[in-house]
C-alpha cells in the first residue's frame, strides 16, 4: 500500500464518520421534537379542559371569583408561553397553573352537591389524566433532551454539533421555588 491508497482510507473513513454522527443528530433533534409535540397535545388537552371545568363550579360556587380569574390567567399565561416555544416560561406558567387548579379543587370541597356532579368528576378524573400523561410526556421529553446535550457535549461529536450549529436544549422541569407544584394536583374526595 502506498500513502495515497492509506490517506484516501483516512479520508473515507474521516467523511463516512461525519456522515454517520450528524445524521445521529437528526435523529435525536427529531426525537426531542417529536417528544415537544407530545407534551403539546398533552397542555392542550388540559387547557381545552380547564373552561369547562371553571363553569361547572362557576354554578355552585359563584362567589369565587378570585379563584376563577386565578386559574383563568394561568391558563392564558401557559398557553401564551407554550405558544412562543419558550420551555422554561412554559414550565414555570405549568407550575403557576397547578397551583391555581389546587385552589380551585380546594374550593370544590366546601359545596358537597358539587363534589357529587357527574360532570364535575367526569372533568376531574380527565383532567387527572392528562397531568399524568403531561408527566409521561415530560420524563420522555427531558430523557431525549438529556441523550443530546451529553451528545452535543461530548468528544468528538461535539466537533460535529459545532459544525453543523446542533445546540443543547432546556430541559422541562420544575422550578427550583415552586415545591408546591411538584405534587399532582389531588383529585381525591
């Protein structure tokens, strides 16, 4: 072998590299994504739910209204950050909303004609399931997002992600000041 015949191996070698770890980005970047999307179907689930929600204890319970405008404006503010794509505002507008929903469950409490609303619990109970599904869709979100940022970090593919401009993404989590919303919203009687 000569060394053009050994340097036209490096080279291959060198190119199908690059070719193999940048479409390993791809897939990782479009599994992050497709992980977002998840978690978007999941928000709107549950901010399509909160309405209905509000008005069926709006009937028993109209006196509330601080409680209402509350979870109102959460919502209006989870929406608007989820719809700018901003993850922390959406997992700190998440955090504020869970809080709100809290207080609105709390003031359920006190009317028991309420309490045994068939359309009352029919919401509660989905929208017990959609927390659940919001927090499936988070674990499998941030796993994805961790497997890039440790790709988009390490050597040598990180050579790769500076080339091609592939860059770390936050995670969705909750915010280190709000123990509060780290509890699923109780939907118990």
């Amino acid at each position: 072998m000569n060394l053009n015949t050994i340097l036209m191996a490096i080279l291959v070698a060198i190119v199908l590299w690059v070719i193999f770890a940048y479409n390993r980005f791809i897939r990782m970047v479009n599994r992050a994504m497709e992980a977002w999307a998840d978690i978007d179907v999941q928000l709107k689930r549950r901010y399509d739910l909160i309405p209905n929600l509000i008005n069926t204890v709006k009937g028993y319970a109209g006196h509330e209204r601080g409680v209402f405008e509350a979870v109102t404006e959460a919502r209006t503010r989870a929406m608007n950050s989820e719809a700018r794509g901003d993850i922390k505002g959406v997992a700190a507008a998440e955090n504020m909303l869970s809080g709100a929903l809290k207080s609105l469950f709390a003031v359920s409490e006190n009317y028991p004609d309420l309490k045994a609303n068939q359309n009352f619990l029919e919401l509660q109970r989905e929208l017990s399931d959609t927390e659940n599904k919001i927090q499936a869709a988070r674990r499998f979100y941030n796993t994805n997002v961790r497997d890039l940022n440790i790709t988009v970090e390490s050597f040598p593919s990180n050579i790769i992600a500076s080339l091609f401009k592939f860059a770390k993404r936050d995670f969705f989590e909750l915010g280190s000041n709000e123990e509060a919303a780290k509890e699923p919203v109780k939907v118990s009687f």
